[in-house]
C-alpha cells in the first residue's frame, strides 16, 4: 500500500505520537454545525484525519464519520485512539487515499467537510483543484 503526500507525515505518524485531541476551532466547527444543521443523520468527512484527533470528537458528537489520510501509520494510530477513548469504530470508515484528489477515493456525498489544517500544506494550484473536488462532494446546504 503507498502512502500519499508529503513523505514527512508518514515519518511523523510512525515515529511519534501526536495531536490526540481536537483543537478549539474544531469544536466550535462541530458544536455550531450540529445545532445549525439540525438533523439527525449526518455525514461528515475529516480531510487528513491524522491520528484522528477531530475523528473521535465528530464521530463522539456527530455519529457516521469518514476519515481519510495518505498516511498508513496514521491511519493505524487512529485505531488505537479510538480504542483508549473507549469509542466505537463502528460508524467510522477509513480511507487511505491522496487528499488533493478526493474524488478517486471517496464515493459518498457529505454534509460536513472538516479539514484541520492539511490543504494548506500542498501547493496553490493543488490546494485549488482539491477544493473544486471537495465541493463536488458537499451535499446542498452543506457546511466546509
């Protein structure tokens, strides 16, 4: 299996551990966009979910949950994590994929895209085509 990105964050997700909660920004996000949106059923997508910081509070607050990374150690980790939370991986999917072309990796349609600083990394001209494809896959009235 490859790994997809930066080879630095394979590096770091293997070598250390790193970033198990969610920053403050995060929580807002999710708190604001779960009374906003009000329904019962959401979906959201965590793009770079790393070791899955903000995965575990989304799936914790907002119930089904995709995670995707280009890591396979961080992927790895989120598991683990979960599991010293005590919180279930049974409404979470896991998806090994390269973030700046998320349609070749993603088949559903989200009400909540989350991305906790892991665009940024990439260049311009990436960071703006992974958005294009990011929206596509934004149902209406969606929240990014």
């Amino acid at each position: 299996m490859n790994n997809y990105g930066d080879p630095i964050w394979e590096l770091i997700f293997s070598s250390r551990s790193w970033g198990k909660y969610p920053p403050e920004e995060v929580i807002r996000f999710i708190m604001y966009v779960k009374h906003y949106l009000k329904r019962k059923k959401l979906l959201c997508l965590d793009i770079g979910c790393g070791i899955g910081s903000c995965t575990w509070f989304i799936a914790k607050e907002i119930g089904k949950v995709v995670a995707m990374d280009g890591s396979k150690s961080a992927l790895c980790n989120l598991k683990k994590i979960f599991k010293e939370f005590d919180i279930s991986l049974e409404n979470v999917e896991l998806v090994h994929g390269d973030i700046i072309f998320p349609e070749n990796y993603l088949n559903n349609s989200f009400d909540i895209l989350v991305d906790n600083y892991s665009l940024y990394a990439n260049s311009a001209i990436n960071i703006r085509r992974a958005y294009l494809q990011y929206y596509h896959l934004l149902n209406r009235g969606g929240i990014f």
